[in-house]
C-alpha cells in the first residue's frame, strides 16, 4: 500500500450515476483495512526516570576541571536508558528530509534538505542533560524502520578513544549516510562542552552525490547548581562533492541577552562562493530557505532595531552568567518570502517524566521476543544495565554498570598478556572515498544474520 492519497482521481459509478471521490474511499481503505499494517511503537517507558535533585555531580567533578571526561566514571543516575549508540540513532528522526532531496532535479533543493536534515539532527538534544551509557568495545545496534524507510547499524569500534561507527541505508536504494562519531567531553567549571569528532557522510545514489559535514559542539550549562540548559554553537560546513556547491551553517551561541539563543543561519553557494539562497531558523523548531539579497535586508534593519534598544537600556551587571536567558521571542520570524524546509515533530506528552525523550527515542530500546532471536548478542538491547535502568530499578542498574566495566578492564588486560589486538566485526578503517581523510568503513554482511564468534561482552 502507498501513503499517499490520489487526491485527484474519481471513480463513478455509472449504474446508479454516483460519483464518490476516490480520497474518501481511500482515507476509508487506510484506516480500516491498512491501519494493522503500520508498526506500532511504545510510547511510553516501563518507569519515569529518577529525581537527580538528592545526588551532586560537584563532588565527582570538582577535580576534573579542563580534563577529557571518556575516563571519568559517573554514576548512574546521571545517565538516561540508552547506549551512546541508540542516540547517535537520533540523526534519522527526520529521514523523510533525505528521501525528499533524492526526489528533487535541482542541486540547490537537494542541498536545502541536506541542510535540513544536518539542522535536525541534533534537535532531539534538546532538554536531553542525562548522559547516555558508554558503549562497551564490541557493543552494536541495530534499527529497522520500515516506516521511515532506513536501516541502520552501529558499532563501538573502539574504547580508548571511545569512537563509535553506524551505517545506514534506505530501503528504496536511494541513500546511504554513515560516520563515526568521537565525543571529546571537557568540563569547563559551570559546564561541560562536548565537541562530536568525526565525519557524517551522506550519499544520494541516484544522483552520484555526497555530501559531508561535522556537527556543531553541544555545551550543557549549570552542571554545579541551577537548571540545566543547551546550547549547540560553532560552524558547520556543508559540501557537495560533486558539484562543488556549500552550505555554511553559523550556529549561534546565545549571547549575554540571549538574542541568538538556538537560532542558526547561513548560506548555499556554488563553487565560485555566488550565494544561492539564505538558511535560518532554530535548530529546536525549524530551518527556513529565502532569498539572499532579502535576508540581508532583513537582518541590516533587525541590527539597527537591536542597536536601538540596546542603547535604551540601561545595562547592569555585565558579568557572564550561566542562568539560561530567556530570547526574545520564542518563536522565528518568517521573513516574507520564506518556504519552510523542516518543522520540529512536537514531543510527547509525557517527555519531562520519560528523560525528556521524543516520540523516536522512546521506541529505541523495544526488545520483543521475536527481535531478541534476531539480533547479536551484542545488541545494546540486551545490556543488562541500561534494562534495569530502564525498568526503574536503579541499585540493579548501578550494581550491573560496575559489573560490566569491570569485565571490560579484565578482558582488556587478558588481551595485552596474550599480545592479542582487538578485531572490529562490522567495520574497518580506511581513507573516506569523498575527503580522503581516515574514517571507519562498513565492512558489509551484518543484514545476512550469520553471527559466529561475537564476543561474551554482557
């Protein structure tokens, strides 16, 4: 069956003379005969996460100010019910972005949905201050979306440095996206910035394009005292391969009054760097595409209206604080003219209680019987901890943590008795095919379910 509606078709009737229009028989069809068909996901987990408010993370962190945190045991009411690896899984929410550029005959659109789908990436970490589970050297994880299109697999390939690979396809043929990812975590006092090493690729194979690009850095304020809060800010870049064109994307940091808080913006332009259009938006809410010459406009008349109400106001204290500020206003402005690339899938009622998890994160660590048959025994599903975790049962979690990363440290050390080096299943390193540079490569296989020799890891 297909999603779409033939809005336009008719079917009469000609015996009674009776014309019914084809959408209401088909929205009839849907929803009574095909709504079985749609794969149903929980929208809720086992238990509400637990109150962080009796636990201080000062008194693991007070020592560890400007160091690399990969090392840094932390207890496990700071974490939420997911593997690293499950939340890097996070990128293909809004998968629907990429199957729309393969769609397009324009290199410019196309480069519009990447950009989108670059923006929406990071926007389920939003609200997100718990801390995914380390993976463990070997741990995987799968996700087939059939609704969405996609499969994907992921792979801790390596443990020092922590750096985790995945590899994603769409059902159709039309794209493959893949990546590592090395979280380089420091803590800076107040907060902690996490910048995501590493290099996502995306292919549209019926247009023969890649593009690349890496993702802003993500910094969590009021670790100490306060609420906590997110930003992302830094630049990121863009790059059609085969063209030459580029997207550059500024996202911002908020700002001593908060004017800039999540807004991003930026421009594509050809090889020769002639604008093509303007990006903007709010990598929380949206990303909008307008002319160039008319985003100008706009934002030379919005600085002279910011300057004037700096200079009306009298300014106090200018010493930087970490509260959140509050911007000016909650939502974006659409400069006229705009079309809308990507809007925010609003989060389920119950989120704050649920780790403040969309819709898609909630369903990551489903596990059914016919599933658990399937899959390695290696699968971030079966992970004892994250399960109790999950389940509400916070001392099992915290003893199965320890457990687990003990066994670790043992099987590393056998390791280096017998001279023995670690050997990756799923994926091998090697030169990327579009920049050249030294990445982690799906070595292929996974989806033929012949699993021997994994390692006992759990």
């Amino acid at each position: 069956y297909s999603h779409s509606l033939k809005k336009t078709a008719v079917v009469t009737l000609s015996r009674d003379k009776i014309t019914l229009s084809w959408l209401v028989l088909e929205y009839f069809s849907y929803f009574c005969f095909f709504s079985p068909l749609l794969p149903f996901h929980r929208t809720s987990l086992p238990s509400p996460m637990f109150s962080r408010n009796d636990f201080s993370i000062w008194s693991i962190l007070r020592k560890c100010i400007g160091m690399e945190l990969s090392k840094i045991t932390m207890p496990v009411i700071f974490n939420e019910p997911l593997s690293f690896l499950q939340r890097l899984t996070e990128y293909m929410e809004h998968t629907y972005l990429i199957h729309k550029a393969s769609s397009l005959s324009s290199t410019t659109e196309r480069m519009q949905c990447v950009a989108a789908f670059a923006v929406s990436a990071v926007a389920s970490q939003w609200e997100r201050t718990g801390k995914p589970f380390n993976p463990l050297l070997g741990e995987t994880y799968e996700l087939i979306r059939d609704d969405l299109g996609f499969r994907l697999l992921s792979e801790q390939v390596s443990h020092h440095p922590p750096i985790s690979a995945f590899y994603a396809e769409g059902l159709n043929n039309d794209f493959v996206f893949h990546g590592s990812i090395y979280p380089k975590l420091k803590f800076w006092g107040k907060s902690v910035e996490a910048e995501p090493k590493g290099t996502m690729t995306l292919e549209l194979l019926e247009h023969n394009e890649a593009y690349t690009w890496t993702n802003p850095t993500c910094c969590v304020h009021n670790i100490i005292v306060g609420k906590l809060w997110i930003e992302q800010y830094g630049n990121v870049e863009i790059t059609n391969h085969k063209t030459g064109e580029k997207c550059v994307l500024s996202f911002k940091p908020c700002g001593l009054f908060g004017k800039e808080l999540h807004k991003v913006e930026g421009y594509i332009q050809d090889k020769s760097k002639k604008k093509l259009c303007a990006l903007y938006g709010k990598w929380t809410e949206c990303l909008y595409s307008v002319d160039p010459a008319t985003f100008e406009a706009y934002k030379k008349n919005d600085k002279k209206n910011t300057e004037e109400k700096k200079s009306s106001k009298q300014v106090g204290n200018t010493e930087e604080s970490d509260e959140m500020p509050l911007p000016d206003s909650e939502s974006v402005y659409v400069i006229p003219g705009s079309v809308l690339l990507w809007k925010i899938t609003p989060r389920p009622p119950n989120s704050a209680q649920m780790y403040n998890f969309t819709s898609f994160a909630m369903a990551l660590n489903e596990l059914d019987k016919e599933m658990e048959s399937v899959i390695p025994k290696t699968d971030c599903r079966l992970r004892p901890d994250i399960r109790a975790m999950e389940n509400g049962e916070i001392d099992l979690a915290s003893e199965e943590k320890k457990r687990l990363e003990e066994k670790q440290r043992t099987a590393r050390k056998n390791r280096s008795k017998s001279e023995e080096d670690w050997k990756t299943r799923w994926f091998h390193q090697g030169p990327n095919p579009h920049t050249g540079t030294q990445d982690w490569l799906y070595s292929g296989n996974y989806w033929d379910r012949n699993y021997f020799n994994l390692p006992d890891i759990y």
